[in-house]
C-alpha cells in the first residue's frame, strides 16, 4: 500500500489505496514511516502523493472504530521521521487531505496541490486530539487565528483559501503535479549532498 519508486537522488512515496480514498491503516502508516526512514539514507529529495483522485481521506474507518488507531503514536513517528530527514521534502497533494494525513502533510518542506484539493482536519467535531506537533506546525505556516479555525472551527479550506493563507506553495494541474515536484527538486538534486543537507539543518534555527 506504500509504493517508493528511486529516481536517482529522489525519492517518489506514494499512499497506494485509492479504493479505499487512501485511509491510513496502522500497517500502512508503519510502512510509510519504513519507507521515509530509509529515503532519508540517501535522498537528496523526497516527494509524497497518494494515487487516485484523493491525497488521503484521513484514518481508517474501521480501524478508528475497532482499535485506538486515532491515539496511536504512530502518526506522530511518520510526521517526525518527515520533519528530520535532511533532503527536501515534498508533498504533492493529487486531492484532498484529510483528518491525520494533514500531519504527514505539514511535515514537509513544500506543499503544492490540484485544483480539487480540499484540506480539512475535524479532530475537534470527531473529538480527538491532533497529533502533538501539528498545532504548531500549522500556526507557523498560516497563523495562529487561521490554525484555530481549522483545528477548533472546523473550517474545510480549497486549494485557493490554502494558497492565500500559506499552507499551500503551488496550484499546479494534475498532469503537471509530478513535474512541478521534481521541478522543485532540480537545484538540491545537483548540489553536492553537504551543502544540501546544510541548508536543510540551518532552517532549524529560524523562528517563525
């Protein structure tokens, strides 16, 4: 349900459940936390997508209602292991994401998106916590009143509103949406791996 394809330096994660709108079993969480674990190795970038025509619906249903899925610390282990990793990262965003799979998405360096996209992240109407770090992380990149009114209003942004508030780089076509990607990996590919991975790690340091 994790596909990783090698290009040279990069790195290509795809959530691969779109019969099922890719919803993030534990299994397939722990795998893709695997699979970033071992890009971060090697890879001077990575980019992560979802097959079909949605990013990720979120948690799965089931799982949600048979297990503790929804506290498990799982999702925490994938957006961290995103936020370490030296190389760039990437999350190209082929619809909407959803629920938990936001985390994996404010982890990355770079966020861009297709028209369709809507982002959303009803923990508060659902009545759960979000993962640990994303409050943060989505406050330093929108603000701190915008943050709340996804995490504590609700509010269900398209590409446009996400665009205007930040949370979003890019609003590509989906036939572009992979090209813009590695696009945008070009310059860290051809730097040497010091200076790339030292560039990544001076950001660390910046307050936002």
């Amino acid at each position: 349900m994790i596909r990783v394809e090698k290009k040279g330096d990069l790195r290509v994660v795809t959530l691969d459940r779109p019969e099922k709108a890719n919803a993030l079993t534990r299994v397939l969480l722990e795998d893709l936390r695997d699979a970033i674990l071992d890009a971060g190795i090697d890879a001077k970038a990575l980019v992560l997508t979802g097959a079909g025509p949605v990013f990720s619906a979120g948690a799965d249903l089931h799982e949600i209602k048979t297990t503790e899925l929804a506290t498990d610390p799982v999702w925490e282990e994938v957006s961290s292991s995103i936020a370490n990793l030296d190389c760039l990262t990437i999350a190209a965003l082929n619809g909407t994401v959803a629920g938990g799979a936001c985390g994996m998405v404010l982890a990355c360096d770079l966020r861009i998106a297709v028209p369709a996209t809507r982002v959303f992240y009803p923990v508060m109407k659902l009545g759960y916590y979000p993962q640990p770090s994303d409050p943060a992380r989505l406050a330093a990149l929108i603000g701190l009143s915008r943050a709340k009114l996804v995490l504590m209003a609700g509010e269900k942004l398209t590409a446009e509103q996400s665009l205007s508030f930040g949370l979003i780089d890019k609003i590509v076509e989906p036939d572009a949406l992979m090209e813009i990607a590695q696009t945008l990996s070009a310059d860290i590919l051809a730097a040497p791996p010091l200076i790339g991975r030292g560039i990544k790690r001076m950001f660390r340091d910046v307050e936002v």
